[in-house]
C-alpha cells in the first residue's frame, strides 16, 4: 500500500494550468527584484568598506606641526 502511494507520488501528472502574460511578467519581475536586493546587498557591503579603506591609504598622512602662517 505504501509503496504503491509513493510510487504515484512520484510520477508527474498532467497540470491543466495557464499562466497568463501578467502573472508570469509580475513573477519575472518578482525574481529580478529579488536578485537585485541580493547584488545591491553585496555591493553596499562589500565595495564601499573596501573603496574608503582604498581612499583612506591614499591620503598623505597630516603631521602634527602647525602651518607656517601660526608660528
């Protein structure tokens, strides 16, 4: 008994179903915003931390004696 139900299971079955063009454009859509988040997210995680570190080495380093002009 068992084993017949799972091999029932397992077989694919016809599915009448249609997606019409604006449910299957709104899930596209819904797949690229998700990936989008998913690379703003590493973007904004990972360039800009690494982009000020780059900035910050670049700098000349300030020293600690006053301008000429305050002496």
């Amino acid at each position: 008994m068992l084993r017949s139900l799972s091999i029932l299971l397992l077989l694919p079955s016809l599915a009448h179903a249609y997606a019409g063009p604006g449910m299957a454009l709104s899930g596209m859509m819904a797949i690229l915003g998700i990936l989008g988040g998913i690379l703003l997210l590493l973007v904004g995680s990972l360039w800009y931390p690494i982009k000020r570190l780059v900035v910050r080495f670049k700098q000349p380093k300030q020293t600690e004696t006053p301008p000429d002009d305050m002496l």
